[in-house]
C-alpha cells in the first residue's frame, strides 16, 4: 500500500467517524472565531437551547470592522459596534477567551493565532474566514468554514467533511534577488488561475519553500484559497519549532519534548501518491502584480497584460469586463502606472517582516506626494515590536504613519475604504471588484512594490530602486 | 448512482432525535424558468458585498444579492444587469464558470436563497460556495460546459423555457427539448436536502461518540 501525506495523516488523526458515501465527522482542535461570520452561529446554539461544547477550544477577536484609528474610543459605525458587542455578550455568556480591541493579543485572528502559538503542527484548525490557511505554514490542517459549520464546531468540536484531493507544488531553486513569498505564491497562482486548485489541498514543498521564514510561509499558506484550494500546508521543520518555542500557549518543559517528537513524525511519506503535482522554476519567479479583478490574473511586473487574443470566446466576456473596471488597456503594461493608494497590511502581509521590508526600503526616502498610504499592523504584538524596534521612527521620517491593528482596507468593512476609481498598489490577498471600497481598483503586490510604489507614485520594480 | 441507503440510516437516526430545532427547507423537485448570469468566476464579494456583513442575523439578505452590479451609486437599479431585466425571473440561477469563489461568507448562500433561488447551476463551484449552499437549502448543480451553454442559448433565446431539477434521479432537464444531463452529489447530503435535515442534528446525535474521540486523541497529542 502507498504510504500517506501529511495532510492523510492529521485527517486520519482526526476521524471521528465517517459516513458512507457520505463527509467524515472531523475533530477540530483549534477554533478561531471572529465579529463578522459568528452571531448567526451563536444564535443557532440559542436556538437550539444548547451550550458551547468545549468553550477551551476557540478563541475569539475582533478584526474584520473595527477601526484602524482612536481604538481606544467606542466603534463609531453602529453596525460594527453592534457585532463587536454581541460578539463579546457571546463570549461571555459562553466562557470563551476574546483579544477583544486594546487587549495586548487583539489583532488579525489570523496573525494572532500563530503569535500566540495557539497554532500548532498536527492540529486541525478551522475558523470563520477562508484565510485560515493562514496557519497550514506550522504543518497544521487549517481552512475556513462557513456559519453552519461554525455552528457545529461550537456545538460538539465536529464538523462534517468530505475529504478533498491532494495536491503537491513543489517551488525548486533559488528565487532571484527582491522576490518574496508574496512573488511566489501569486506567481503560482497565475499560472494555475483562480480556480485550479479547486477540490484539493495543497501540500507545498520544494527548496524555495523550504527556505523562507515562517512568515514568508504563511503568506504563501495564506493565499492558497485564492486558487481554489481548501487549503495549504508545509511540513514542520526546525524553522517550525523555533518559531513555536517559549511563545505563550505553545507547549512548555516535558510537554514540549513530548510535541516535538510528535511534530518531528509529522511529513509526507516518500512513496505517498498525489492526485496532482506540479513543480515551479524558482528562478523564473520575478516581482509579481495584478492587473484584473482575480488574484489569478497577474503577471511579472515587467510583463505586458494579455491581449486577450489566446483567450476562449466565453473567456473573453468576463476578462475585458475586468480590464474594464479596472480601467486598463489590454496588452498594456503596468510599469509607470500611477498610484493613489497604498496599502500595507492584512493576514497575508501584515506581519513583522513585512513592516520591515517595507520599512527598509522606505529609510531615508520620502512618500511621493500624490499617494495616500495605510500602512497596518496585524497585530497589537506587531505594533508593540515595530515600535520598539524603531520600525515607527523610520516610518515617520519618510512621511508614512503606522494605524492600529484590524483588517481594515483588505475588506474595507470599515472606514477604510479606497474610493471609486482609485488606484491601490495593496499587499493583501484579493483584488475582487469593490473588494477594497465600492468601484476600488487594487493591484496585489509584496510589500516591497507596495514600498517602491508609495515612494514613486508609481507602478515600480522594487528592483530599480534597491 | 444509486440512492444510498446507509446515508438514508444515518439521517433517519436524526429525524427521531429532532423536534424543533430549525429544519432546513425540504428539497422538492423544481420546474422553473431561469435567470442567466453568463459572467465565469463570480465572487462571493459581489454575490454580498463585504460592507453588507454587519447583520448579526441570517435574514434579509436577498435585498443586496448582486448588490454593486444591480444598483449604481445612487441606488437606481442598473438597467443592463440581468436580475433588473423583467424577461427573466425564477428560482434557479444559471452562472458562468467557477461560480462562488473568494470568501468563506455564508451570507452569499443566505443571500442567493433569501432572493428566492432554490438551485444554481454553473459548469464549476468553489468548494466552500458548495458546502455552504447544501447546508442552506441550496442545491448547486454542476453540469458540463457544453450543457451550460446550451442552457445560456435557449434561456436568451426564450426566457420561457423552463428546466426541470430532480434531485432524487440527481437529474436537470431542459424541458422544451428534453435535453438533460445527471449531476453529483453524495448520497448524505441528498438524503439531508430531501428531508429537510442539517448537519448539527446529526453530530449531536452522535455527541457521545466524540466524547470516546477525545479521550483517544488527547492522550496522542501534547495537551
Ligand atoms: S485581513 Fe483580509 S483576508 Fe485576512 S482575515 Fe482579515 S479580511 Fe480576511
């Protein structure tokens, strides 16, 4: 018999019964809610007159709406404050933990859950947002799950699944100079569209992968739905543990040893079979940028735009649709380009290294006058490091102003909103129309041409300037 | 395939089990003209615009399905948007490729239902728009491009024209013609639709079992 992969392995771990012909009854370990997909799921629970099953297992904060500015005061907007506030009532009523605003582990649920060593290799963990895969970078099974399945999470720790196919994409090589984890992840995603990794999940590996940061491997991890994919996954390795150890829920002393000789077990056999695989040239990855209205629309940044003419006839309608609300010429380029707005920021890059990427790059240069830049923690932790290790000092000698933590622009569910027909060089994960504002127009890009664009004003390659 | 009866065994089990907790619709077979949306890849974030996300309950959503493609800025409904064209109206939605993709919101199948749809057919789903729509009463029907595109022809060419889902033979017919094709779907979830059964009543059914689970998984893992 072949051997198995890592993900058969965690999702066999986590079998608590399966229907025939039918989804597997899975057992989460991990469950992460937030203000804006939870309500209707707690007040399914009510409904029903049942309790939260195992209150210790989700962990709740407020992301999606809150301000990114004066946190400190009550939420302005009604709406929000209203989620906020049922979301704490319900967490309160239920005993479960809240990082709610202004508490010091209050961020983006999902640069919170890794920060806090609540993600952990071998783990199943599902949250209410499509992102949680996010934390597959620990070796961890983690997707996002609708308000139904929140509901049965709470309920009795389960959810019914039917198990997805397994994919493998293997990065190989080095990648060249001023290509980051962003670069890889929307170079894959180009090349297999938005929709090619549907009905899988992805296992990634390769030496390129292997070689970033843990950071670098959420980001890639974090971007794995915008294929299609349930989700995505990386083998833990030392780079894993590092990140783990001494961090606040990770395991400590006897307990520690204990996991990590279970993690250490934790890797896809060598003669594992995938339903897919699929291996990338690091090497030919370069700074990547979208140009249309899906994260699989992108190209090298010093590509023209297709011209179409390769394209399906039913393709077609929905491609020019897209060039044409984003307002750019087919077969164009996007160098020059200019830029009104920047947005740093998101579960995909709003992390440490990505204000310090960004920050580099910006010392000693200053924002070019016509581009309005939102530069946005992930995290309190994140704003409490960027500050003490004088990331903010720098920001501010070159124009630039850090807000508070939250989702903010990502999904402009709150004041942030890029105004209709702006142009936004953003480093979160979807360019959707209206994604970021009504009638916003958003190019995705790493956090160094987001750096290149907001001092130039313009669509540039970050490696002209460096 | 063949109707599944072990799924039909699990769910009966819930149906003793249920009293009134909130049922899902029941599933019955659906005669109806269409409304064609011949645009690939829709994403749940125009299906519901995310600053339409701040209801704390499920209702009501219907009213902003589409909601940036229906209406301009000022609100005035878009005369070129299909939902606005009086030709075409019914409860099922047949969509361009790759229909649901982006977020995990639920609200985009709340929202699709709360409008009156009961099924959508595309040539492609997104994985998490298919789950969410089987646990809101939604029947996704995927058929082949070929077979979506002779719905696209005869739907434009005579808003009339009626299809005919069955989801107990897991077959759409074009009723004009007698064109028809089979479709997916397991046999669990069938037998949920059809009985108007969701999944929590089943894991609570089976609470004792996870309570076993979780003392075997506990002692593996490091907590
Ligand atoms: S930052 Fe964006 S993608 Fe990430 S959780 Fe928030 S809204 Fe979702």
């Amino acid at each position: 018999m072949a051997g198995k992969t890592l993900f058969d392995k965690i999702w066999d771990n986590h079998v608590v019964e399966q229907i025939d012909n039918g989804p597997a009854v899975l057992y989460i370990d991990r469950h992460m809610v937030h203000e804006v997909t939870s309500p209707v799921a707690f007040a399914g629970l009510d409904k029903r007159g049942i309790r939260v099953f195992r209150p210790g297992k989700t962990i709740a904060t407020a992301d999606h709406n809150v301000p990114t500015e004066d946190q400190h005061l009550p939420v302005k907007d009604m709406l929000s404050r209203k989620q906020v506030d049922t979301l704490t009532r319900n967490c309160e009523k239920h005993g479960i933990t809240l990082y709610g605003l202004n508490h010091p582990y209050h961020g983006i649920v999902h640069v919170i859950g890794p920060e806090l060593g609540l993600t952990q290799p071998g783990m199943t963990i599902v949250c209410g947002d499509s992102h949680t895969a996010t934390h597959g970078a620990f070796g961890s099974l983690a997707f996002g799950i609708g308000t139904s399945e929140i509901e049965m999470v709470l309920a009795t720790q389960c959810i019914l699944q039917p198990k997805p196919g397994k994919m493998r994409i293997a990065v190989e090589g080095q990648p060249k100079k001023g290509v980051t984890a962003k670069d890889i992840i929307l170079y894959i995603i180009s090349k297999i569209s938005a929709s090619g990794g549907t009905g899988y999940f992805i296992e990634y590996t390769g030496t390129a992968i292997r070689d970033l940061s843990m950071e670098g491997r959420m980001t890639v991890c974090n971007m794995s739905i915008e294929c299609g994919s349930r989700g995505g996954l990386i083998a833990p390795d030392d780079f894993t543990f590092n990140y783990l150890k001494g961090r606040e829920f990770a395991p400590k002393g006897e307990a520690w040893s204990k996991a990590l000789e279970f993690w250490k077990s934790l890797k896809t056999d060598a003669d594992a079979i995938f339903d897919r695989e699929l291996e990338f040239d690091a090497g030919d990855i370069e700074p990547m940028i979208t140009y249309g209205t899906n994260p699989g629309m992108g190209i090298k940044i010093t590509e023209k735009i297709p011209d179409g003419s390769k394209l399906k006839e039913e393709e077609k309608t929905s491609f020019f649709k897209s060039l044409d609300y984003m307002g750019i010429e087919a077969g164009s380029g996007m160098l020059g380009r200019p830029v009104d707005y920047v947005f740093v920021g998101s579960c995909t890059n709003g992390r440490i290294e990505d204000l310090r990427e960004f920050t580099h790059f910006v010392k000693g240069r200053k924002k070019a006058e016509n581009v309005v830049a939102w530069i946005v923690p992930g995290s309190k932790q994140v704003e409490k490091q960027a500050i003490a290790e004088g990331l903010v000092n720098t920001l501010e000698k070159s124009g630039f102003r850090l807000r508070q933590p939250g989702c903010s622009a990502c999904l402009a569910m709150n004041d942030d909103k890029i105004p209709e027909g702006k142009y936004a060089v953003s480093t979160s994960n979807r360019n959707f129309e209206g994604r970021q504002g009504p009638g916003a127009r958003t190019f995705l890009a790493s956090p160094l041409t987001a750096a290149a664009a907001a001092i130039t004003g313009r669509i540039t390659d970050p490696r002209e300037i460096a | 395939m063949k109707f599944d009866t072990s799924a039909v065994r699990q769910v009966k089990k819930i149906n003793q089990l249920k009293n009134n907790n909130m049922p899902i619709e029941k599933f019955k077979t659906i005669e109806s003209t269409c409304v064609p949306l011949k645009i690939d890849n829709v994403d749940t974030d125009q299906i519901i615009p995310a600053r339409f996300l701040k209801a704390t309950s499920r209702e009501g959503f219907g009213d902003n399905l589409f909601r940036d493609w229906r209406f301009d800025r000022n609100d005035n409904p878009r005369k070129d948007f299909v939902l606005n064209n009086k030709k075409f109206s019914g409860s099922v939605l047949v969509a361009g490729k790759n229909f649901g993709s982006g977020s995990s919101r639920e609200h985009a199948s709340w929202a699709v239902y709360d409008y009156g749809f009961r099924v959508v057919v595309s040539s492609f789903f997104a994985d998490i728009f298919k789950n969410n729509a089987l646990n809101n009463g939604l029947l996704p029907v995927q058929v082949s491009e070929s077979f979506l595109s002779r719905l696209f022809e005869e739907i434009f060419q005579n808003p009339e024209k009626k299809v005919k889902v069955d989801l107990e033979k897991q077959r759409i017919t074009l009723l004009s013609t007698g064109e028809n094709e089979g479709f997916e779907i397991n046999g669990y979830k069938k037998t949920c639709l059809i009985n108007g059964y969701d999944d929590i009543d089943y894991l609570l059914s089976i609470k004792n079992k996870i309570e076993k689970f979780e003392a075997t998984l506990l002692s593996e893992l490091s907590e």
